[in-house]
C-alpha cells in the first residue's frame, strides 16, 4: 500500500443565486424553499487497470461527501450497513455507503454526520478502510482525483462557491498501513440518509443520479498503488 495521505484543504458554499448576501438562516431557507437537491464532494476515481484507472468509466469511484442536502440519497442506500461501517477523520464521523450504479462502477460514498463548510486533512484512512475490509483490492490505481458539486434539482438558479482549497498527495513505497481500528458506534444521526426514511417518504428526493455537475480536476495521471 503506498497511498500514505491525501491532504485537502478547502472552504465551499452552495445557495440559491437570489439569497447570496443574506444571512445564514435566510439562504439555508432558500434552499429547502427551492427544493435544491445537491452534494459537495471529493471524489477519486481507481481502478485494477493503470490504463482504464484514467479512463471515462474507472470501476471504482469513491465520493467523500462533505456537505448534501436532506432529500439526497447516495448510492447503495439499500445493501449498505451504516451501523457498522463509521469511521473518524480530521474529528468527523463519517458513514459509508456501497452499491453499483447504472454504469456498472463500484460507488463507495463516505458521507457525514453534519454539513461541513470547511475542512483540512488527510481523507487517506477512509480509502484504506476500504480494502482493509473487502469493498475493493489493495493492489489498485488512483486515476483522477476531483471536487466539486452534484446539482440533482432545483427549481431556482444555484450558485457553488469554492475558494482557499488545496490537495496534496503522498506515497511511500515502504508504507505499512496498520490495521485500522473502528471507532464506537454511534446511533444514525439524523441528517444521515437512511433507507426507511427513503421508503417512508418523508423526505422524497433524489438518487444520486446528477443532471449537473461543476467539478475540479484538482489532480490526475497518478497511477499510486494503494
């Protein structure tokens, strides 16, 4: 495993173009009032294949979202254990997703337990999470890495900002990667999505199917086994 950090550093904001200038509270009621559907993410896309890991169609992608709205459900919502699968990084608690898309990828998606408006850290741990307990091989390629937004509705204009953000990426070929230890588990919190909230239809909304998207290729061409 030679992926020894992936540090990123950023500050982002989604709002409904007509609220920007207005306080807190009065643009996050113009998102839930225009019914905005979206997730602020950085996403990695890897793959067995050095060639395909660059390709369009990678076979895994892995989303640590940082900010999504309520009505947003990831993919594998339905054959995920989120009760099970937490982990903490940069003092955030995340929860993991996993599931196949239309396009046959392998999606895991970190998601969690609050909004984020800004973060500063290494994400690595939750990409060796992942082959230490079997949702994709250790030996992989890092193709592409990226950030940005998923818009999935809205029925007003949406403006994404994004400002101060960095990413830096080490490998040590002599990397060993101890056994990561789980955190306690906790309850789901609320704002986690959840399969018996999507079948309940309290909160209808969006499969993680984007029909926009602003994304950032922040780095690419590293073929880093993980």
């Amino acid at each position: 495993m030679e992926l020894s950090a992936v540090e990123f550093t950023g500050d982002w904001g989604v709002n409904v173009t007509s609220a920007l200038g207005e306080n807190t509270k009065t643009r996050q009621q113009a998102l839930n009032d225009n019914n905005v559907q979206y997730n602020v993410a950085l996403g990695m896309f890897l793959d067995a294949n050095e060639t395909q890991a660059q390709a369009d169609l990678p076979h895994y992608e892995v989303m640590v979202w940082l900010s999504y709205s309520y009505n947003v459900y990831p993919v594998g919502i339905d054959t995920s254990s989120l009760d099970k699968d937490q982990y903490i990084v940069n003092g955030t608690r995340f929860f993991l997703y996993h599931g196949n898309n239309t396009q046959g990828q392998t999606v895991c998606s970190w998601l969690p337990e609050n909004n984020l408006t800004h973060t500063s850290g290494d994400f690595s741990p939750l990409v060796h999470y992942l082959w230490q307990f079997n949702f994709m091989p250790q030996n992989i390629y890092l193709g592409t890495i990226q950030f940005g937004t998923e818009t999935f509705h809205a029925t007003s204009e949406v403006s994404f900002s994004a400002g101060n953000y960095s990413l830096s990426i080490s490998h040590d070929e002599n990397l060993q990667v101890p056994k990561l230890e789980a955190p306690k588990l906790v309850k789901i919190p609320d704002q986690v999505p959840t399969m018996a909230r999507f079948e309940s239809g309290v909160s209808p909304g969006a499969l993680h199917r984007p029909c926009l998207m602003a994304f950032l290729i922040l780095s690419t061409l590293l073929v880093l086994h993980c």
